[in-house]
C-alpha cells in the first residue's frame, strides 16, 4: 500500500479519517491479501485535504514530469458506511500503475458509473484558476466568451457538489500546492 497522510489543521477531522482510512486498509487487506504493487519503481504517496485526495506518484528513474492524480470527494451528508466507501475507491485508484491512468477508458471502469465526471474544458478552466487566472483571462486563454467560462464555472460547482464558491476555492487552493499540468482529475 502506499504511504497516507492526513493533511489539515482540524485534529478531529485527522484523527477522524485516520481511523476510517486504517478501517478501510484493514478490510482491504484481509480480503485483498496484503496486495504489492508489481512496480518497485514507484512510490505513491496519497495525501488526504479536506475533501481532496491527491494521488502523487513519484518515480525513481524517469523522465516523466510529476503525475499527480486529484480526486475531489465530497463526504458532508453521507453515512459512515459510504465514507468509507469513497475511502475504499480512493485506494483502489491509487492501487493502479501510472501507465493505467493514460488511458480513460481504463480509468473509468474502477469509478461507479453514477458518477459525472469533469469534461475536458472544466478540467482545464479548474487548472487555470488553481494557477490563479481570472474568469476574464481564462476566457482570453480559451477563445470563448466570459459567459461560457461561468457556465463552465457552474457545472464544475454542480459537479464537485460544493455549494458555493468558496468551497471550490478552498479545492483550488490545495491544486495550486501541485504541478497540475500533467495531472487528472477525478470526482468521487
């Protein structure tokens, strides 16, 4: 398994997924059988924000640029059953190889179906704002009217079920500690 951390300044909150997280690898473990990742090469680190689970894969000898993996997860109104649920997922995805997450279609045989995933104009709009651009300069960079990128802005809100625009900044806010160039992003 990787290695996890629990980033946030709330103690109740780290301590609070820390149990959930040993729950979920426990349960992984006695039914997975203590699974090893085929490739020594790499060394994966899941770092757990409030709400956001960054995948970071940091190979050994490669060329490749840093490949983090960002997924959004929103825990307020669930049971502990389906926390725990989202927990399991985050570990099965980071279960993966890197070479896995180049292709889509691999990628989203492992997430439930129900889920709406980011287009590929959302993900790029959420990388310009985590580099910190304005809605009128991501408009400029996309070719497109200012009403398209609040549009695009909206269903990104809808779609990581954060309510208002704080909530979204506060995601933005852990993407811009990350290279997110190369990175994916996944809603859980």
């Amino acid at each position: 398994m990787p290695a996890i951390s629990v980033c946030t300044e709330n103690q109740f909150y780290n301590l609070g997924m820390t149990c959930l997280i040993n729950d979920v690898k426990k349960k992984r473990d006695n039914y997975f059988g203590k699974q090893v990742d085929a490739t020594t090469e790499q060394d994966k680190i899941i770092s757990f924000h409030k709400g956001v689970a960054v995948i970071d894969y940091k190979e050994k000898k490669s060329e490749h640029p840093p490949f983090p993996i960002i997924i959004i997860f929103c825990t307020k109104n669930l049971l502990l059953s389906e926390i725990k649920t989202l927990l399991s997922y985050i570990l099965k995805i980071a279960q993966r190889s890197r070479r896995e997450f180049i292709h889509l279609n691999k990628m989203k045989a492992i997430l439930p179906t129900e889920l709406e995933q980011l287009t590929f104009h959302e993900m790029k709009i959420i990388k310009l704002l985590a580099k910190g651009n304005s809605i009128s300069t991501i408009s400029q960079i996309m070719n497109c009217k200012k009403s398209t990128t609040y549009t695009h802005r909206r269903n990104i809100l809808r779609k990581t079920r954060t309510v208002n625009r704080q909530r979204l900044n506060k995601i933005i806010q852990v993407l811009k500690n990350y290279d997110t160039k190369y990175s994916d992003i996944i809603l859980l």
